[in-house]
C-alpha cells in the first residue's frame, strides 16, 4: 500500500498539506441550489473536497420498517429510514451537474458508495475516489468492485475490529488497489471509547494515510487527530442547523466551517517536523534573556577571580555564564566595574 495517495490534484500524506473535506451527505438535502452553495462555502473556506453520498435504497434495505433516531434544533426525532433516504437522491444528469459546478470552483467532490449502482453513478460522472462507510465492511462483493475501478478508497473503520480491517485491505490488494486511507470514526458521546489513538496505530499497522471523520460540530476531537498524525478531516457542514432533515444540527454552518478550516490548517501547520527547532522568535527573545558572564562588583585590575566575583545576568551578548570556570583563579588585566561584561582577553 501506498505512504500516500492522490485525489485530483492534491496528494494525501504526512508530509503534505492537511486534506479537509465537507459532509454533506445528507445535509445538502439533494437540492440543487443547497447543493451548490454548499460547494461554494467550501470553496471560500479554502477547503479541499466535499463528500455526498449515493442513496440506492432499494439495493440496501430488505426491512422497509427500519426506524431511524437523529437529532434536530426541536429536539430528537425518528423516522422511516427507507422512506428518509428515498428522497436524499439526485438524478445521473443533477449528477454531472452538481460535478461540473465543483469542478469550476476547484473543490474535489467525491461519494460514499454503498450498492452496485453507486459504483456506476460514480463511473459515469467520473469521481475521483470513492469512500466506504462503516456499515459495509462484510458486503465484500461492493469493495471487489470498488477496488477494480483502481481509484482510492477512503475506508470508515467505527465499528469493526482489527481482523475484519484486515480482510478488507487483503481484497484492495487482491484486485491490485494500492490506494487506500483508513478514516477514524465512532459512535460514542463517550470520550473513554472514542480512541483517538487508532489514528497513529493504524498508520503503523498498515503504513497509509490516516484520516478522521467528526462526529458533529465540536473540534476538540478534530484538534487531537491532526496532532496525533490525522492527514485527512471530514466535517459536517450545512447552510443552516434548521433546515429540514437529519445531521443538520450537528453540522457546522458556513462561517463556522470557515473558522475551522482555518484552525486546523493552524494547529497542522503547528506541528513541524520531528527535530528541536527553535522559532525566530525564540531566537530574537534569547538575545535578550539568555545570560553572560559580567562582574558581581567594582573589581580592580590584578583581582585574582573568584566564583562570589563573577555573576551571569542578561543578555546573551558576551562570554556564557558556563564557562566561568575558566575564569576562577585567573587574575584580571583591566578594571572591570559592577554589571560589565568579563570578556576572554580581560584575564
């Protein structure tokens, strides 16, 4: 597998730029106009991508019935999965559409696949990667025929354990797919069990990129991941927490959403390269905190020196305090008054 891989025109990796995607999978209601500003905000966030999803209700559900629990601005709600997502649904030419428009803002639009037809969709409209979400990693035969297509596959790993991870990296490699990222997620509210982690252990345990999927519209999980290594963020983003539909209340809105690329690329930026490097501004600051070598009173030509003579005060200029030894014993050449600096060629 590959250290890191490439998406458009932007490479994925640790020695690369901070990868930041919207999701908006469900939050852009499948509207065309929503849709676009969406694309728009994440344009003028200076983002990288955004993420939909690819709803073909029929080949996913056999229960019909499924009741699903989300939140809104009024407070939790539950409704008929099914008949939820059944209209979270573009038509192949709103499709191309929606592609063209982010292709003419710069802004990487790609799609969770979650059935066969997802797969065609995204062929036709020539996406340039594909994500797998957490609920699909035993439908082996739907990540055989993504890896054939030989795009890279972002990999939600929540609920699955090492071995089953494990077996679907083996099919990548099996159809000859270098080009994957693990995406940590979860479903908790429970800081214990979120783990984050997985993100370093899966980088060393598999050697690709790591990436982190937000729960909602807080960022201090988001913070964590970028420290501990995460080279990819998706975060929910919708035009606003009250329109109708779910995840809208957990997704950040467009002013938020740019406040937090901006945070991220900072805390990213932030955290340098594995080495003791002192900023310009430490070195300016040292200048004038360090310590050297001056005289802890008047002391007359011919002083022999002593430790109780000899002081270290700042700034730095002049002869460091660590090495006074050199000093004690020697006897002074020239007068030297309280606070002057002792130099090499006054004893």
């Amino acid at each position: 597998m590959r250290s890191d891989i490439q998406i458009g025109d932007r490479t994925i990796g640790p020695s690369h730029p901070l990868f930041i995607c919207a999701e908006c999978g469900v939050t852009c209601n499948y509207d065309l106009d929503i849709t676009k500003k969406l694309i728009d905000v994440v344009h003028e966030a200076g983002a990288d991508a955004i993420k939909f999803i690819f709803w073909f209700p029929d080949e996913i559900f056999s229960d019909k019935t499924a009741l699903y629990s989300y939140l809104t601005v009024d407070g939790p709600k539950e409704s008929n999965i099914y008949d939820l997502v059944s209209e979270l649904r573009f038509t192949l030419d709103e499709w191309r559409e929606v592609k063209a428009y982010a292709d003419s803002k710069g802004v990487i639009i790609f799609s969770t696949v979650n059935s066969p037809s997802g797969v065609t969709w995204a062929e036709e409209i020539g996406l340039d990667a594909y994500k797998l979400s957490s609920w699909d990693f035993n439908y082996h035969p739907l990540w055989r025929q993504i890896a054939k297509q030989g795009k890279p596959v972002l990999i939600d790993t929540g609920p699955v354990h090492f071995f089953e991870l494990a077996k679907v990296m083996r099919i990548l490699e099996e159809e000859g797919n270098d080009q994957s990222m693990l995406v940590h997620c979860f479903h908790t509210k429970d800081p214990v069990e979120m783990n984050m982690r997985t993100i370093p252990y899966l980088h060393d345990a598999f050697g690709v990129p790591v990436g982190y999927s937000s729960a909602d519209s807080n960022d201090e999980t988001d913070t964590m991941a970028v420290a501990l290594g995460s080279v990819f963020l998706e975060k929910r983003l919708t035009l606003r927490r009250d329109l109708p539909g779910h995840h809208h209340a957990i997704s950040k809105e467009p002013e938020e959403f740019k406040a937090y690329v901006k945070s991220m690329r900072d805390v990213h930026a932030a955290l340098g390269r594995d080495a003791l490097i002192p900023s310009p501004g430490d070195l300016s600051e040292r200048k004038k905190w360090f310590r050297h070598l001056v005289a802890n009173r008047d002391l007359p030509e011919g002083t022999v020196l002593d430790e109780f003579m000899l002081e270290g005060k700042r700034g730095e200029s002049g002869v460091s305090p660590e090495h006074t030894e050199f000093f004690l014993g020697r006897t002074l050449k020239r007068m030297r008054k309280e606070n002057e600096s002792i130099s090499w060629d006054d004893v």
